[in-house]
C-alpha cells in the first residue's frame, strides 16, 4: 500500500510539473477584447476630388498569413503600413512580461 501512494504522489508530481511548463506559454486571453473595424481600420479618400472612400489603412498591428501577397498600391483596398515592423519583435517582448 506504502508503494502505491508513494508511486501516486510521484505521478501527481510529474502531472504538475507538465502542467507548469505548458502553463508558461499560455497567453492572458481574457486580456485581449475583440478591436472594432474603426478602431483598426482608418478611411482613406482618394482621388482627384477625394470623392472616392473604398481604401481602408490598418492602424494597430496585425498579422497575415503565410501566402499573403501585396497588391499593387493603387488597387490595393487594405493598405498596411510596413514603417513598425522591424520593431515587432521587440513589442512582443514587452507583450510577455
């Protein structure tokens, strides 16, 4: 019977160990709220009279996938501005502590 408890708790330790590890890499998701298209989307007019409201420019950071590819500027509707990108990593940083 001793083994056998002895052996449980041995068990029950590695379970919280695993648990801890898995637990460090967690991101706080009830931190993070749903953002509204205003919020990340800004309007661009453009043309001669800037008559014309169809361009969007994506003002907080966001990520695309792995097949995205730019369009021309011209016709391009979501504009994503490239300016903070070197930054990134080092926000993501500061994101974890």
């Amino acid at each position: 019977r001793e083994g056998q408890s002895r052996a449980k708790v041995l068990s029950n330790m590695i379970k919280q160990k695993r648990k801890e590890k898995a637990g460090k890499w967690e991101v706080p998701l009830p931190k993070v709220r749903a953002q509204g298209e205003t919020e990340v989307l800004k309007v661009i007019r453009t043309g001669k009279r800037k008559k014309k409201a169809w361009k969007r420019m994506v003002t907080k950071v966001c990520f695309v996938g792995d097949g995205f590819t730019r369009k021309p500027p011209k016709y391009e509707r979501f504009i994503r501005p490239m300016e903070n990108m070197p930054r990134l990593p080092t926000i993501l940083k500061m994101m974890d502590v």
